[in-house]
C-alpha cells in the first residue's frame, strides 16, 4: 500500500536526519543488510518527496491494475535507491510510467487535479491505525505492522507470531 514516509518533505528533497559523521556507519548497515537478502542499493543521502510517484502508483492501479501498480512501484524504488534519481520530478516519473502505458500529461492533469490524493491520505490513514512508522513495513490484514529494515528471519518470525489464527 502506499505510504509517504517523509510527508513533509519539499519537492527539493531534504538531507536525512544524519550527521556527516554518522552517515558511514548508517550507509554500510543499509549496503550490508541489502546484500545479505540480494538487492542492489546506493542509499540516498537525502530524503525525497514522494507524493507525486505515490499518486502517479495510483493512476496506473486504477488505469493497469495491482500488477502494474507493483511494476511501477519497484521501478520507482530502484530509481531512488540504487540510481538516485529525483522521484519528485515529473520527467522521472513519466520516464518510468511511461513503460506501462502511462503519459506525461496524464500524470500532470492527474497531480493538478490531486485525482489520487485521496487514496493516498486514506492509506496512509490505515497505515498509522495498524502501526506503520516507518518503511519497509509488513503486516497481516487486519493486525498490527511490523516497520523498519530488519534481518529477514526477524521479519518471518514476527509476521508468523502475528498472523491472525496462527
């Protein structure tokens, strides 16, 4: 689902809440626990807006489905993870929506409109009621999240103690 971890964000990006000093330490955790699980990561140094990629998700779900949604959703992730790309800026966007059939100017009427604003307060709504704080976050419908980056064995062991009727 959805979820804008830094709301508050401007459209310019802003510098995550590390020191220059403690930034080495943080950037080798995250490299570390990425490849222990096999993802490929260059952690950004800023936090981004993500309001426009978040809606634009939610263009293409109700245009192409959850499966494009998904699609487009891991693209932005690896733009912003692994290529540092500005996930704010529009041409970024459209670059990547447009390998699901998704225009530029189809984006742009959708954010003038805030066509999808909704669906993404909404979520983020429900995220906070089950307990979401952070990303990556799991959970089971209808139970309490699991948020923050973790050893994956921490993760199956908590989403298997919290599964509804296990």
């Amino acid at each position: 689902m959805p979820f804008e971890l830094h709301p508050d964000t401007p459209l310019e990006g802003a510098p995550k809440p590390f020191t220059d000093a403690q930034w080495p330490a943080i950037r080798a955790r995250l490299l570390s626990m990425a490849e222990r699980v096999g993802l490929p990561i260059n952690p950004p140094r800023m936090n981004a807006n993500s309001r426009l990629a978040l809606e634009t998700g939610e263009l293409i779900r109700a245009k192409s489905g959850d499966d494009s949604s998904a699609q487009f959703h891991h693209a932005v992730s690896r733009a912003f993870f692994v290529d540092n790309e500005d996930i704010a800026d529009v041409n970024v966007i459209a670059r990547i929506a447009s390998e699901l059939g998704i225009k530029k100017a189809d984006i742009q009427d959708a954010s003038a409109h805030r066509q999808y604003a909704q669906a993404i307060d909404d979520s983020m709504r429900a995220a906070r009621v089950a307990g979401v704080t952070g990303v990556p976050a799991f959970g089971w419908p209808g139970g309490r999240a699991t948020s923050g980056m973790m050893e994956p064995e921490s993760i199956v062991k908590i989403l298997n103690a919290n599964k509804p009727g296990g």
